[in-house]
C-alpha cells in the first residue's frame, strides 16, 4: 500500500456505477494533478466487483489517499451514497466528479485557487466523441496527449460527433475569460465543488430522487441559492472530458421532484444526510 506523507486539503468525490475500466482511467488522470495535496473518495452506488478491483490496484501506487464506499445496487441511489462522501471526506472542501469524467492537469488546481466562503463553483465539460473514446489508453492518460486537441478532435466538434470542444480550452486570465461572457447558470453534478459546511447546511443530496439529471445537481444549487450561497462559473478552467456514452433521460418523477422543491423554497430536504421530521402544521 503506498505512503502518503502530504495531508489532504480537498475531496474529490468520484460517483461510480461499473465501467471499472473507465475509472482507472479516471483514476490516472488524478495521478497527473499539478495540486497533490488531495484525497479520493469512490461513492460506488452497487457497481459489480470490478469496480472493487480497479480501486484496489490504485491504491497499490497511488500518492493520494483513496476511499471506497459502497453499498448493495437496488436501483439509482447515487444521492445516497453522495451523502455517505460527505460524511467520509477528511476535508472542509469537496470537489464533484462522475466516474466517466477525465479531469484535466489543473482540475483541482483551479476548483482550489478560485474557491471563495458561501460560494459553489460552476465547471464544465467537453462531451467527447465516441472515436475519441474508444482510443483512450492508459499511455494517453499518463502522457497527456488526451488533453490536446488534433485535427480529428476539432472535425469531431464540427461534425456534430463532440460537443463543446471551446470548453476544453483553459483561459488562465480571469479579464478574459469575462471578456469572452464565459458564463454558466446551471450546476452539472460532475463538475462542481462546495463547502462541506455549505452542503450541511441544505442536508446534502435529497434522497427522494430516483434517478439522475437534476436531483444531484440542479436541486443542490437551488438549495445552496436559498441560504444565500452564491454560483461562480468555472468555465474554461477546470477542465474536463465527459467519455462518450448515450444520453441518459431524466425521468419525469424526477422533474416532478424538482419542480416542488422550487415551489416549497425549503433548503434543507428532510431525507438527507441527516432524516428531519415532518413540519408540524400551522
């Protein structure tokens, strides 16, 4: 098991389903961050035992230390076990990555030089091509050659076939990037970063959504909104690389879900990190 002589500063909390070879892959884009001073955390929601494995061989060389919490699979209950990180984490800052998101060189780096008291930070991502995905090795990972762009990246972007390629381009000049209205009003679950203190204060992840696309996100940051917590946009910095796959439906109980939430304007949901008891009628 390999020694880890730094203390971490940051959580990266990594949500996992299967596809264990996607997450070593993930796993040794962390290995390249310019910000060492960190810890891994996988929130795997009752992925199969490869996933186990690919963890296990990680955390054989890896320099940060790395977690794994898992619970038995009865369906989606990925905000479950994002309450089980919150509670893990080691640290008083989390960063927010799904297991099929590469994280750039400087990814932690810039969640942790552009974090601010009361405030959530908005990145981005490059939705890939499924050729550019079917191509990634180990090699392009620990190189870096999956971080450059090509001539086939860029016919990706303009055939339609990649999306948002210009978010993959890291702007280091905050009059830039303002100059360019590189702006972002919705949260994305794989990318974001937070306060634990902020996230206890809304009771973390609401339990009662059943599936992905707006309770482990857009939900968040409504919540953190109430308690005055303010969004700032990482786009083009941070950057990160989404591995192709099918677009995911968001389910209409879960659009239901989110819509009462904003009708009852309550930041903290009572089935959370903590289960509260049903307000008493006035």
């Amino acid at each position: 098991m390999a020694q880890h002589s730094t203390p971490a500063v940051l959580s990266l909390v990594i949500a996992v389903y299967n596809k264990p070879d996607i997450l070593r892959l993930v796993l040794a884009a962390c290995a390249r961050q310019s910000k060492t001073d960190f810890e891994v955390i996988v929130a795997d929601d009752g992925s199969g035992p490869g996933v186990a494995d690919a963890v296990r061989e990680a955390q054989q060389h890896s320099f940060f230390p790395i977690t794994h919490l898992w619970h038995e699979d009865k369906g989606w209950r990925k905000n479950t076990m994002l309450n089980n990180a919150i509670r893990a984490a080691r640290t008083d800052y989390l960063v927010f990555i799904d297991g099929d998101c590469l994280p750039s060189r400087h990814f932690l780096l810039d969640h942790w030089q552009e974090r601010e008291q009361e405030t959530v930070l908005l990145g981005r991502r490059v939705e890939t091509s499924s050729r550019w995905s079917q191509n990634l090795t180990m090699a392009s990972i620990a190189s870096g050659s999956f971080e450059r762009y090509g001539w086939q990246e860029w016919m990706d972007g303009l055939r339609g076939d990649a999306l948002r390629m210009e978010d993959g381009l890291r702007i280091k000049s905050r009059l830039l990037r303002t100059l360019l209205l590189r702006k972002v009003r919705g949260m994305l679950g794989s990318n974001f970063s937070a306060w634990k203190q902020d996230l206890a204060a809304i009771n973390g992840f609401d339990e009662l959504y059943d599936g992905p696309g707006c309770g482990e996100d857009s939900d968040i940051q409504f919540r953190l909104s109430l308690l005055g917590v303010a969004a700032k946009s990482l786009r083009n910095l941070a950057i990160q690389y989404h591995v192709h796959h099918p677009l995911t439906k968001v389910s209409d109980a879960c659009w239901d879900r989110f819509q009462e939430v904003q009708k009852k304007r309550e930041p903290r949901c009572r089935f959370g990190l903590e289960q509260l008891p049903e307000p008493t009628p006035h």
